[in-house]
C-alpha cells in the first residue's frame, strides 16, 4: 500500500517507520526539511518539504494514486484541512488525523475521519486506523505502555524457534496456549502448528509486531 503522512514529529517518524518496515511504500511531508533527521537511517521513502494542506505538495507527495493518508502535525487546524482535501479532493479512502482538542475529534469522527489524541499508543492506533487490522489486545497496562496480544502467525513459523519470532518483531512471548493447555516458553521453544502465541510489546510496536508476525520469517540467508 502507498500512504502519505503529514508531519514528521515523533509520531510521524515512527508510524512512517513502522509502515516500511512491514512492506509498505511510504512518503512523509514536513514544512520544516530538519524534521527528518527524526527518521530511521533506513528510511528510504520520499521526503518532501511542504505544507502538508497544500494541494501542489500532496500531488509532489503521491497524493493521487495514495490508498492512505495521515494527517500528523502538531497543528489540528492544519491536521483537519490535510485530512478533508486527502478525502474530498483526492478520494483517498482510509484516512486518519491527529486532533489534541477532544470536542473537535469528536465532530470529525462524525463525519467519517477517524482521529488519534496525544494518547501513548498513537502509532498503534494509527496502523489500526489505516490498516484496518485487529490487534485483539487482551491486556494493556494501566499507563497504556505495554500491551498483550494474541498473534495470528504466518505457517512459515511454524519449526522455527519464538525466539527469532521475538527478535523479528520485538516483542517477548508472555505464553502459549498448545493443545489447550497453557505454556510457558523458553530459549528451546519451537513453534508448532496450531500454536495461540500471547506476546508482550511495548506501545507503538504492537500493530507492527502482528503485522510482521502474518508475513513469512525472515530468511536464514
């Protein structure tokens, strides 16, 4: 999928992240050209300096033939127009904007804008907004900082051991249900088929580790 974010914050830079790495093509706008030092040196998607709303950046962005776009600035006025000119003006269909005032969030919800607050999990939700998954969390710290998921694995796991499971999507298997009955892993664990694998991740990382977890393992090249 190709997708647009607007700002390159924090959150920006870590869902424009998060997004690559799990296979998706990417590019991220800033009016500020030092924003994207905020990127990971991997990072290879299109930088372009802007405004985010202007309808010249966004064609320069991709906007045209974008599935996605993520209105992430630090400005909700800013946010708001980005998000309705990627929706009205470009037809672009899953589209998601950082708001900070609640009673404004609460308007552009209605009309079908799904918003994000300044909330710890904002990269986590963002991917589930934009990527329509399901993260099925079963637990979430009081502090929203760390979070516990079952994860749907992809069958090329199956033989290999959690821990390159644990490595690949960073994330700590908290336990397994095998057969029914509960399993508490260590090093030597393997998965096998029909394996419930419950890891622990950290917020931000949690859509991206279940994301990874779908795709087949990493090569043994």
């Amino acid at each position: 999928m190709y997708v647009v974010v607007m700002g390159c914050g924090r959150v920006g830079a870590s869902l424009a992240g998060a997004l690559q790495r799990i296979g998706h093509d990417v590019a991220i706008i800033d009016r500020d050209e030092n924003a994207f030092l905020r990127l990971d040196p991997t990072f290879d998607g299109l930088r372009i300096v802007g405004m985010g709303f202007d309808r010249d950046v966004l064609v320069k962005a991709g906007i045209e033939r974008a599935e996605a776009f993520a209105a992430v600035s630090s400005g909700d006025n800013s946010n708001i127009i980005a998000a309705r000119v990627a929706r009205e003006t470009f037809g672009v269909d899953k589209v998601v904007a950082r708001i900070y005032d609640a009673k404004r969030a609460a308007v552009y919800e209605r009309l079908g804008i799904p918003t994000v607050a300044t909330v710890p999990w904002a990269t986590d939700r963002f991917l589930h907004n934009l990527l329509r998954d399901d993260p099925t969390t079963k637990w979430r710290d009081p502090s929203g900082s760390v979070a516990v998921v079952l994860l749907e694995i992809n069958d090329g796991w199956v033989g290999k051991k959690l821990t390159l499971l644990e490595e690949s999507t960073r994330s700590r298997v908290a336990f397994i249900i095998r057969f029914g009955t509960g399993l508490l892993p260590d090093k030597k664990t393997v998965i096998q088929a029909d394996d419930e694998i419950y890891v622990a991740a950290v917020s931000g990382t949690v859509a991206e580790a279940i994301a990874l977890a779908s795709n087949p393992p990493p090569s043994d090249d």
